[in-house]
C-alpha cells in the first residue's frame, strides 16, 4: 500500500490543486442548470486534462528537460519573457481567487465575525500566512503529507455528501454514456463547455512535472509509471466532479464562486440535516485549502525555472527550492494577492478563468511540436490515439478561450 501511495501521489497533487473553488462552483451551478444530463462532460474533460499532463511528462522524461526549457530552447527565448507576465497575471488572480475562497467558506464553519466582507479578508490572510508556512518550514515531505490528508478529506466528504442525496443511478449512468446537452434559457452549451474545462486545472499542468523530479522520476522508464499515476489523480477529479454534479442537480441555489459553495451548504443542511452541511463544509474547505497549498508550493518552481534559463545562470541540477527567485515568489504570491480580499471575487474568479483558458491551447500546441519530433523525444512521439485526443484539446480549448473572452 506504501509503494501504490508512493506512485499515484504525484497524480493526486497535480488533481488536488487544480481543484479550486470556482471549479467547485461550476460543477455544482452546472448541476443545478442542466442536471445529471450532463456528467459526461466531466470525463471528457479529465480525459483532456490527462492528455495534456501525460504529454509534459512523456516531453521531460525523454529529454531530461522540463517543459518550460523545451520551450525556450526549441522556440525562442522570447516566449520566456512573454510568459514572465502571463505567470504574474495569473499568479495574482489565481491568488487572490483561493484566498478569498478559503476566508468565504472558513467564515461559514466558523461564524464569529458578524460582518462577512471582514471574515473573509481575516480568515483568507490567515490562510494565505498557513499555506506559506507550511511551504518554508516543511518543504516537499510536509507538503506531500498536508496534501494527503486535504485531498482524503476531500474526496470522501464531498462524495459522502453526492451519496447520501441517493440520486437516481439510472440517470448518473445515463448522464454518463449519453453525451446530451439540455438547452436551459440557451445557455447550455456554455455551462457544459464550462464544466468541462474547470476539470483539473490550468497553468497547474506544468507543476507535475517538479514533483515527478522531487520524486526522483529522471528517465523515460518512469513514463508507464506516469501514466499509472496520472490514471488514478485524474479518475479521482473526475470521481469528484461527478459528485458535485450530483449534489447540484439535488439542489437548487443561486451565486457564484464561493458564495455559491456557501448558499449549497445551507441548502444541503434543509436536505441532509446540520450533519450535512457540515460535511460538505469540510470537503469544500479541503479542496480550496489544497488547491492553494499546491499553488504556493509548486507555482514558485515554475518562476525560478523560467528566470534561470532567462538569466542562463541556473543548472537544472540544482534544487529549485533552495534557490532565491524560488523563495522571493513564494512570499510575493502568499502576499501581493492579498490586496485582491478588497476585489469582487466575481470579477476576479472571472479574471482568473479567462487567463486560465487562454494558456490551454498554447500548451496543447506546444506539445503537439515538442512530442511530434523524433529528433527530439526519440520513440516517444505522439502515437495517433495521443495525437488525435491532442488536436481535440487544442480545439476545445481554443473555442473556450474565444468564449471566455467574448462572455
């Protein structure tokens, strides 16, 4: 049991941080819009998010070089320098996201302060400063052990909570092998193409690749390996996506982002009782608690890598975690989003979203270059079932890019 834990970690952290609040709240919104018709979307979209991650793995365990050297070496390093404003775009927005996710829903577990805009900024600084120390003082081996426990609370309350709602298993296997899209007031493409896309996060993808290293994963005879281990940490997003679909199609709510998550709860105690409530409570605080946790652990890695190749001063050899454009990243993304608590979280959940979906066709297409040379990856090309579910995902993707946009 040790050694199975020891192989799909790196697939449970990579799933646990890409799962954030406004990822919560689609599914469940999407849920309580279009019902069980539409569980279908959140296995394709798991599939995509798979694709992508088994892609950035295969590249960095073949060439011995992470995605982001690729990329500067075989493009040009003018794409480092434009991705400098991107990460620092959607560090903040994505900080300042999950810290005000974080205060929402621990101001509704614990509700001592009788102004809510006052909680939210107390409890998501407090957050903010546990995340951060928890990073400088217990480095990977506390993280690892931190996310563990977040991600098994996450998981079996808030699948607790889609089981005790006893939906109809005639309509989850129907919602799940029938691809259908109810046309609810014409919005139900998008929220579909929403759901899908909220599976397993988005600039997130390229952390695995820093885990697999700390895990010692340096060569292509590790890649079946991460393939098992990507199975298992994307079976378990989808796992968790279907559940909040299922606790959204039992209950119907108004909101969004965090204050939607806090609206179901109250709506689940009608249904479930208190218990329930609470239940769901944990499993939301968990999910967003990890998914910030993630962030400011592996979000650093990718500054301090990008930053050495740009300033050709760094040797892949050294531990990134030790090294000081790491640690200033670390403080400045634990810190600078803080001034969004003062921020609608709509306008920034929505900020974040569109930032969010602009990336994924850029890393789909990158892969589809880097992976499609022989000369490069050797006899770990894209194969034409990967390539195939690439070009899938780069379309997907690119048309949720147009619709964030335009929306």
């Amino acid at each position: 049991m040790k050694s199975l834990l020891t192989i799909i970690l790196p697939g449970f952290l990579v799933a646990a941080t890409g799962v954030g609040a406004g990822d919560l709240a689609t599914a469940s919104f999407t849920g309580s819009q279009l019902g069980l018709a539409v569980l279908w979307a959140v296995v394709v979209g798991g599939v995509f998010k798979f694709t992508l991650t088994e892609g950035l793995a295969r590249w960095q365990l073949a060439t011995g070089k992470t995605f982001l050297e690729g990329v500067a070496h075989h493009f040009s390093p003018i794409v480092g320098w434009l991705f400098l404003p991107y990460l620092f775009l959607w560090s903040f927005f994505v900080g300042s996201a999950l810290i005000s996710a974080c205060g929402v829903t621990l101001h509704a577990i614990f509700p001592v302060f009788g102004d809510a805009s006052q909680a939210k900024i107390v409890f998501g600084f407090l957050s903010s400063l546990a995340g951060l120390g928890l990073v400088l003082a217990g480095g990977f081996k506390l993280f690892e052990k931190t996310m563990s426990i977040c991600v098994g609370v996450m998981f079996i309350t808030v699948v607790v909570t889609a089981i005790l709602l006893q939906p109809n298993l005639l309509e989850v296997l129907s919602g799940l092998v029938i691809p259908t899209i109810p046309d609810r007031d014409g919005s139900g493409i998008s929220w579909t193409l929403a759901l899908m896309g909220g599976v397993g996060g988005t600039l997130t993808i390229l952390c695995y690749g820093y885990w697999i290293q700390e895990k010692g994963r340096t060569d292509a005879s590790w890649i079946n390996i991460c393939r098992i281990d990507l199975a298992a940490g994307y079976g378990m997003t989808i796992l968790f996506g279907i559940a909040m679909v299922i606790v959204g199609s039992a209950i119907q709510v108004d909101g969004k982002g965090a204050g939607l998550l806090v609206a179901l709860s109250q709506s689940l105690e009608q249904t479930l009782g208190p218990v329930g409530r609470w239940i769901f409570l944990i499993g939301a605080f968990s999910a967003i608690f990890s998914s910030l946790l993630g962030v400011w652990q592996a979000v650093p890695y990718l500054f301090a890598d990008i930053w050495g190749l740009l300033m050709n001063k760094q040797s892949r050899k050294t531990d990134l975690t030790q090294t000081l454009p790491y640690r200033i990243f670390l403080i400045a993304l634990a810190l600078v989003p803080l001034l969004g608590l003062f921020m609608s979280f709509k306008e920034v959940q929505k900020l974040y979203s569109i930032i969010g979906a602009c990336f994924m066709p850029m890393l789909a297409l990158a892969l589809l270059i880097l992976n499609g040379r022989q000369a490069w990856v050797g006899q770990h090309t894209n194969k034409p079932l990967t390539l195939t579910a690439l070009l899938g995902t780069l379309l997907f993707f690119a048309t949720l890019a147009v619709l964030s946009w335009t929306g």
